[in-house]
C-alpha cells in the first residue's frame, strides 16, 4: 500500500531539496501539496487539517534543531508530525491471568477470519504463547469450516464446540483453553454488512461475558473512510482496545492507516499486508513513516529474513553455508529449489519490494503475480528431474528436456531459458564472491532483473 503517499511526498521533497534557501513561500506550496496527497489518499479531512496545522507551526517556528539544514528540519518536522498522528508504537499487552481471551470485531469480509489465524500464528512465534482459535460465527454456514481449514494450515489448535451459540461457544473455548495449558483464545466473530442491533448485541453479550483483554477491530484497507464511519458506531458500543488493518497490500492509498486512531481512538496494533498467512505484521509507526517518507523499511525486512533464515536451520538447512556455496558458483538445481522455497515463505513478491528502499514505488507497478506464477512452473519443472540431473545440471540434454518439460506440464523453451539464467546466475554470484548477500537469497534476484 502506501504508493500514493510514497509518491506524492518524493514530489514534495523533491521540490523542497532544490530550494536553496527554504522560505515561507515554500512551505505554504509544499504543505498544499501534501493536503491534496493526503485527501486523495483518502485519510479524514480532521486528521489532516490537524496535521498541516501542526507542521506549519513548528515549520514557521524559529526552533533550530542541532545542526540541520532547514531541508532536513522539515523532513524531520513532518516525520514527527505523522508519528503523531499515527500514535506512538502500541504495546499489544496479554498479560493477565490465562487463559486471556482477544475478540476480533468488524464488518462483514473486513478480514476477521483470516486475521484470527495470523494473528494465531504471529503469536506462537514472535510471543511464544499458545493460542486456540474458536469461531463462535454461527450465521454464515461455512464460517467454521472456514476457521477450521485456516487453523489447520497454520498449525494452530482449534475447537469446535457443539453448541451454536456464541457465548457458549467462547466459554467452552475457555474451559479448554485453561483445563489443556493453552494461554490465549482468539474469538472469531461473525460480521454484517452494517452494524444493526443484533450483531451489536451478540457483540455485547460475547464482551460482557469474555471480559476479553484485547478486543480488536478488523478494518479493510479497502473500504476507505465509508468503512471507519461505520467502525466509530463500534468504539462507541463495545471497548475496543486496537485495530488491525487488513488487506493494506490491496490498497494503494493508504488513508485508513492514518485515520484510525483519530476515529475509533485506538491505536493500530497489526497490519495485514498479503493473502498468505505470514503476511501479517505488527505495526510499527515509525517505519511506516519511513515508508511513506521514502527511507525504505530494511527493518521489517531484516526481521523476516532472520525468521525464515531461524525456521530453516531448525530444518537443518544452513542458509549462510548455502550463500557460501552460491557464491562460489556451486549451487545446483536443489540448492536452488530450496532458496526458492525460503523465499516463498518470506511472503509475497509484493510485500517484500515495498520493505526495500526505493522499490516500495515501484511495488505497484511490478507483476508481481506473474512473477509468483513463474515460480511455480520452474519449481514444477526441477520437480520433474532427476536426481542426478538436479545436481548435474549441465547433464541434460534434449531428450532430458522434453522428459521434464512433459513431466510438470511446461515447455522446452520455459526450461531453456531458465537454465541460462541459471548459469548465468552462477557466473554472475561467481563474480560477487566475498561481497556479503542476503543470507540464503543469493542469486534468486537476478530472476526478476
Ligand atoms: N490480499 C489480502 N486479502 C486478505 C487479507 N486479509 C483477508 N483477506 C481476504 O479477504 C477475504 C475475506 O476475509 P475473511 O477473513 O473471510 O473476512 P471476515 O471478516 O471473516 O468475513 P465474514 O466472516 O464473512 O464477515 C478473504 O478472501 C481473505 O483471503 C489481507 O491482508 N490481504
Ligand atoms: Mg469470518
């Protein structure tokens, strides 16, 4: 997400860094710019006008900070300004006695569902806590089903009582919770398309009866300032104590971020930034603002790489030996599949590109999709070999070729052409030998160049 605001305050910068001298003048058409920037990126008109006021005053104001220039004095003013307004890193707190019940709340399709089982997932790994997911939608006929399959892909414990209804449904998630050591239970709830009395009162009843600790609210990225109208409605009836933001990926303009603690006066905790189940993060303020300022987020990306890189050598694979051999030219057709399997995990080509600084413009813009698909074929066609021919790849010759391709149902000029950037990836890591890569992601760039 985030492309409109990314592109519209490099405009800004732009202008500003050529100004030799930056005047009153200047700050006046770059503040104007970025209050068209941020209404067309869809963030509420209060939060803006807050937030140009805001930067116009400390900008006019005489206040010197230390020795920067007046160029990265606003830089630094608008950096502050935005942190503001996005709040101050939230701290997702559980401590209390366990099993300790989190709600998800929020609009029909907001993303409820899909949220409990990352958030599942981001809580096993990162907080070592052991969650059970419950569904206590009794409305839609496949919301459990729903809930069950997402749970079972995720490896996260799941129960299905045998009552239909909700509240009993989340006490005999509890009970199990507690009498089996399972810390936290996630409560998936159903969803309308507008908030009427009965979901307020299943709503009510489930958060008078849970005493939940964390009662979270899921808004879609994509239902633009429509969509958090409905959620103020929500923060009135029921305390919500944060905000998750589904489907950011979706969403190039990035307005719901920045207006949701203006409108439902909590903070945003987690983002979701892809349909796979690890593309979910907790929200870091300041590195979004990072984002939106243009200074790359490494950070996050930094964090997903050591994640992969930690699960990987529990497998008993080596990614730093296996970057040694890549870059030594002796990675074959295994080494290679396996690379391609760890980045896979990273999350999506899309999401990854907006983390690397100065390609979070161009996110947008790259198939990503198709980049994903072609993946797909060159696994299916090193599928198809041979042992031997996977660690021998100069072995393969045309009769091996048109077996393989016939084998993962691709064609002799895809394979062709994979293998010379193949080679032409080894030549290239060959060269590169002693310059320090990413971890286990040698080469696998030069796919996508
Ligand atoms: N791209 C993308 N898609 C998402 C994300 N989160 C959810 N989705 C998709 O959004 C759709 C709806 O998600 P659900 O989790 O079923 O939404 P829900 O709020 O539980 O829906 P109801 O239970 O019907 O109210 C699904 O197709 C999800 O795959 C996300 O972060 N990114
Ligand atoms: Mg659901």
């Amino acid at each position: 997400m985030l492309e409109a605001l990314q592109d519209g305050f490099s405009k800004v910068l732009k202008n500003l860094r050529g100004e030799a001298k930056i005047r009153p003048e200047h700050i006046d058409r770059a503040l104007e710019e970025i209050k068209t920037n941020l209404l067309e990126a869809d963030v509420q008109f209060q939060v803006v006008k807050r937030f140009l006021e805001n930067v116009r005053g400390k900008a006019l104001g005489s206040e010197v900070i230390g020795s920067l220039t007046p160029y990265q004095q606003f830089v630094y003013i608008l950096q502050s300004e935005m942190l503001n307004t996005l709040g101050t890193e939230a701290e997702f707190s559980l401590s209390a006695r366990p099993p300790v019940v989190i709600l998800m709340a929020g609009l029909q399709g907001a993303g409820k569902t899909t949220s409990s089982a990352k958030l599942g997932i981001y809580l096993k790994r990162k907080q070592k806590r052991k969650p059970l997911l419950v569904s206590v939608d009794i409305r839609r006929p496949a919301a459990i089903e729903q809930l069950e399959r997402l749970a079972a892909d995720a490896k996260i414990d799941y129960l299905n009582p045998s009552s239909m209804d909700p509240l009993e449904r989340a006490r005999a998630a509890i009970n199990f919770a507690g009498t089996y050591g399972l810390d936290t239970v996630i409560v998936d709830t159903s969803g309308r398309l507008s908030i009427d009395d009965e979901l307020m009162k299943e709503l009510e009843d489930l958060y008078h009866g849970l005493r939940p600790k964390q009662v979270l609210y899921v808004a879609d990225a994509m239902s633009g300032q429509q969509g958090l109208q409905v959620a103020e409605g929500f923060a009135k009836k029921i305390g919500l104590t944060g905000a998750v933001l589904s489907k950011s990926d979706a969403d190039s303009r990035g307005g719901v971020a920045l207006s949701i603690r203006e409108a439902l006066g909590v903070p945003l905790c987690f983002v979701g930034i892809g349909e796979k189940l690890e593309d979910f993060e907790a929200f870091h303020p300041d590195r979004w603002v990072g984002r939106i300022l243009g200074m790359g987020d490494l950070q996050s990306l930094v964090e997903k790489v050591e994640q992969v890189t930690q699960d990987e050598k529990q497998k008993g694979v080596d990614p730093e030996k296996m970057a040694q051999k890549a870059f030594k030219g002796g990675l074959n057709l295994e080494d290679f599949q396996q690379q391609m399997k760890m980045m896979s995990k990273l999350g999506s080509m899309k999401s990854l590109m907006g983390m690397i600084p100065g390609m979070g413009a161009m996110a947008g813009k790259v198939d990503s999709e198709a980049m994903e698909k072609r993946l797909k074929r060159i696994d299916a066609m090193i599928c198809s070999m041979t042992p031997s021919e996977k660690k021998h790849p100069d072995i393969i010759n045309g009769t091996r070729k048109r077996r393989i391709t016939a084998g993962s149902g691709t064609k002799v000029e895809e394979l062709n052409q994979f293998l010379k950037e193949f080679y032409d990836m080894q030549k290239l890591m060959k060269r590169f030998k002693g310059a320090k890569g990413m971890p286990g992601m040698g080469g696998l760039g030069r796919l996508f160049g």
